[in-house]
C-alpha cells in the first residue's frame, strides 16, 4: 500500500504546514516554529502512508472531519516529542525526598490526603521516579490516601506509562537498590514496577491547555519540558492555573531550560533555579 499512495516531500506544501501549526495551536496549544517544517513533515507524512491517504492535503483535511477525530489524536501524539528519563533533573527529587515527603507523610498520617502531580508525564519514567522517592522516604505510602496523578496528552505514552515495563537501557538511570526493590525482571531484559509502589500513580490523558476535571490541590507539581513547545501566552496562562492548584507552601518543579516568567504575579516564590514554592 505505501507504493501505491507515495507521500513525497514535492507534495507538502506551505499551506499544508500551516494547517498543521494551527491545528497544533488549536488542539493542543503547541507552538510550532518555522523552522519545524522538515520535522512536521517526517512525523506526519508516517501517518499520511499508514491511512491511505493520497496526500497531505486529503489527509489533514480527513482528521478535521468527525469520522477523523481518533486519528486527530495521533496527529497531536506525532507531534509531540516524549523524551524523558529516569530521575531526570536528579535535585528535583532530591528536594521532593527531603523536604516536600516528610512534611506531606505527617499529614497524610494525620488523616488527610497527599497529592502529588506529574503533568505531561511522557511514558512514565518521572512518576515512576517520584513514586520510588515517596516510597523510600515514605515507605507505607501506598497504605494511606498517597497518589501521584500523571497525565499527558498522549494516549499511547500513557498505555506505556500505566504498563510501567522498561527495557535497560531506560532503567540505567535507576539506582540498583532502588530497582530490585521496586522492580521484578519481566522478560527480555525488562524490568516492570511491582508491588505496593503499583498503587501510588493514578495515570490520565489531559490536554494541559484545556478544562482539568481534577478536585483538589497538589503538595508539590512537576511540570517539566513540556511549555517549551507553547507560544508566551499560552505558558503564562498555564503556569497561573498550575499556581493555582497548589497547596499553600506547595512547590513546582520546572525544566532546567524554562522558567516562570510570571512568578511573582502568580504568587510563586523562586527557592532555586527551577523551583517554585506557593506563597501562603
Ligand atoms: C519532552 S516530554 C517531557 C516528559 C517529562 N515531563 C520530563 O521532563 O522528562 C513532553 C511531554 O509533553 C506532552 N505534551 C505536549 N503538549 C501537551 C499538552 N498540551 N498537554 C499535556 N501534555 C502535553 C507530550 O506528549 C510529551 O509526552
């Protein structure tokens, strides 16, 4: 089949590229630069050849229809880029082990709920990491009201994510005691997440730039690598809402490129580089 509808460069046109960049603006608040054009092209022209399509034009005019809205989704999921590791950004959670656990631990004894947030978790190696720092520092966690919300707007990164299988060259950056106990060898190499750790994280799709139907505040939010791919507007609009999802004294981590240009108006105080605690 892919000889006989060939989707070749010649055939992507300018307009087809801006149709692209604003459904990426539209669907998913994604900015996509110029100079993307090439990238946009390998990612989608896959998509294109998988569905038959006979060129760009029928293909992005079919994900627009109501029959296309499923492959409207794999559209956003080609366009998004799921890098990530474990520990990533390792004082991150080496401030969430030693300030933000033990303070949430005497609450969530005291009868109340802890809530942490991975938003736009990839495929599961951050709050898997964050689930390992709470069981270390926190170790019967998964026997109290404890839960690690994780979401992205990736479907197919959250099936992986929920999985929680990684081969090794993914849990290289795991700490061998951390692996065996947290993890049991699942064939092939791989290694999958086991026991009571399993019950900490809570995995969802969401689009960050659209209505979160999620109750309550989060002791500390991980928002990282992800609001480099937003236009100015769309990143403060969005560093206002996670600001306001916090508890007071709660934290957010950021990636170690971006920072929150709007902290102050946020009511975020900057305590490092790419942390921010919420003013009481
Ligand atoms: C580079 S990964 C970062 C993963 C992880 N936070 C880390 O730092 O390792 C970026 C993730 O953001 C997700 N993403 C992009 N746009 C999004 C949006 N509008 N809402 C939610 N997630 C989004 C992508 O699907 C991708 O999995």
């Amino acid at each position: 089949m892919k000889d006989q509808f060939p989707v070749n460069e010649s055939e992507y046109t300018d307009a087809d590229f801006q149709k692209v960049r604003q459904i990426a603006r539209e669907q998913a608040g994604i900015h996509l630069p110029a100079t993307k054009k090439a990238l946009v092209y390998s990612r989608v022209s896959r998509r294109v050849r998988e569905l038959n399509q006979s060129s760009f034009q029928a293909y992005l005019n079919f994900v627009t229809t109501a029959a296309g809205q499923n492959e409207m989704q794999n559209l956003i999921c080609a366009l998004t880029t799921n890098v990530t590791s474990f520990f990533r950004e390792r004082n991150h959670f080496d401030h969430l082990e030693s300030v933000v656990i033990p303070q949430m631990a005497t609450k969530v004894r005291a009868g109340k709920r802890g809530r942490l947030w991975s938003a736009a978790c990839s495929t599961g190696q951050e709050p898997w990491s964050i689930a390992m720092s709470v069981m270390t520092a926190f170790p019967d966690a998964a026997s109290h009201d404890f839960r690690i919300l994780a979401t992205d707007i990736n479907a197919n990164v959250i099936a992986q994510a929920t999985e929680g299988t990684y081969n090794a060259e993914e849990i290289e950056g795991i700490p061998p005691a951390r692996k065996s106990q947290f993890m049991e060898p699942a064939g092939n190499g791989d290694y999958r997440f086991d026991g009571p750790i399993r019950r900490l994280p809570a995995f969802r799709v969401l689009n960050l730039n659209a209505s979160w139907p999620i109750q309550g505040s989060f002791s500390a939010i991980f928002c990282r690598n992800v609001v480099i791919y937003f236009d100015d507007a769309t990143r403060e609009h969005l560093w206002q809402r996670l600001a306001d999802k916090l508890e007071p004294d709660g934290f957010l981590y950021v990636g170690h490129s971006e920072r929150v240009s709007c902290a102050s108006q946020c009511g975020l105080i900057q305590v490092a580089p790419t942390i921010y605690r919420k003013d009481q």
